[in-house]
C-alpha cells in the first residue's frame, strides 16, 4: 500500500474487516492474555527481585567448576549451600572448613552442630532453612578470606539471598557480617540490631566456633536469635529462659 493515501488504507482495511467478519470471526485479539497478577504481587517482585527470579540450581549451573578465583584449585569440593530453596530463614557463615570441604556441605563439623542446636532452639528444623557461606571454596588452613576471593564469590552468595527471598537472615561471625554489610565495624557493634540488606533483615551474631572456644558469650547469641524469633512470628521464650 505505498503510495496510498491515509484515506484509501482506512478503505482497504474496512473492506478487510468485513471480509473477515463474514467468515464469522467477531473480533480479533489485540495481543495474548497477561497471567493474572495482582499489582502489589507485580510491583514487589519486580521492585526487588526484578522481572524474572533466577532459581538457585541455575546459580549452581553457572557456577559449574568454579576456577574464578585461586581457591578453586585447591578444594576438594566446592561447598554451594543446603536447605529449604523457600526457607524463611537464611544463615550465612564465612567459608567452607575442612569438614565442609571434605563433604561438600556448610557447617557439619563441631562448629556445624551447635549451628544445628541454635536453629532446633529457634523452633525450625536444619532442612526448614537455607544455609550458605560468603566464600565456596575453603581457605588454606581456614586463613581469612582474601579481597579476590571476596570479589569472585560474594556476587554468587546475594543471587542466593535474591534467589530464597527469606524474611530475615542471620549472618555469622565477623567476616561474613563485615562483607554482606560492606563496613569494618566490629561484630561487638553489628551484633544485637537488625541492618538491612537489600530490603532484607539481617541479624548479625557470634560464629558457633568462637563460642566453641568461649561458651560464655553464647547468652549473647541466644539475646540475638530471639530477636529473629520475634520477627518471624516464632514463640520467644523468657530473656533469661535459654534452651
């Protein structure tokens, strides 16, 4: 129809149209049906997770073998995470140790099991949450992690946190509060209040392997779990009441 004026294509149209109508079609579609979605739903998901919300299988996929950093070398087992992909509650320690190298899950050695003490006293199960470190790959003989590794690996641990949606996390220890919050304050002055992160509450507490090593300061841990409790809805016993 080049050439055509603006009056004979509305003619051609028409004429087409009621070609069309007389084979019985009543209407056409201007473009397919939306699911239906409510605009808060649409709104929020877009707002924080953007418009499509990656699974945690495919961060796993894209981490394949990971060698983005020196660490990859030398693992045994690159240590992704464990747990409910939809818990409520996601726990972030700092990197993988012997053990966890070895079998390829976060916190199962000693450290692991008073971690597995805290979340039953919390009122969850161990499968109920998401457990994860910053670093997926163990440092040689657990040294701090270093500023490449941090680099190379803390993006994969926020598309977990994006990825779980929880609704309130508990980071552990120093290093892994220090990093997820981006600051170098001590873990003295992070722990007892609620940051955000990426819209998310985060709790910041004591390692289960510091209070291996100082059993005294685990009413310190108890005083910050409570809180978490309190914000998930969970029965919280008495402040002196620790189980």
């Amino acid at each position: 129809m080049t050439g055509d004026t603006p009056r004979e294509v509305i003619a051609s149209l028409r004429r087409y149209l009621e070609e069309v109508r007389e084979t019985g079609v009543e209407g056409l579609p201007l473009a397919a049906p939306a699911p239906s979605v409510s605009a808060a739903e649409a709104s929020s998901a877009s707002a924080v997770f953007g418009d499509a919300r990656e699974t945690l299988d495919d961060i796993r996929r894209e981490m394949g073998g990971c060698h983005r950093c020196a660490l990859g070398a030398g693992r045994t087992n690159l240590v992704f995470g464990v747990g409910n992909p939809a818990a409520r509650l996601m726990i972030i320690g700092e990197a993988p140790g012997r053990d966890e190298d070895l079998r390829g899950e976060p916190f199962v050695g000693e450290a692991g099991q008073l971690l597995t003490k805290i979340i039953e006293a919390m009122g969850f199960a161990r499968e109920d949450v998401y457990i994860c470190n910053v670093l997926k790959c163990r440092p040689p003989h657990n040294r701090d992690p270093a500023s490449a590794e941090i680099e190379a690996c803390s993006s994969f641990m926020l598309r977990q946190v994006k990825a779980v949606a929880p609704e309130a996390i508990l980071a552990l220890g120093t290093f892994a509060a220090q990093t997820i919050l981006g600051t170098k304050e001590p873990i003295s002055r992070l722990r007892g209040r609620f940051h955000d992160y990426h819209g998310i509450p985060l709790m910041p507490t004591l390692h289960p392997a510091f209070l291996l090593r100082n059993p005294e300061r685990k009413r310190d841990v108890w005083d910050d779990v409570r809180q978490v409790m309190g914000l998930l809805g969970k029965e919280v016993p008495g402040k002196g009441d620790r189980r």
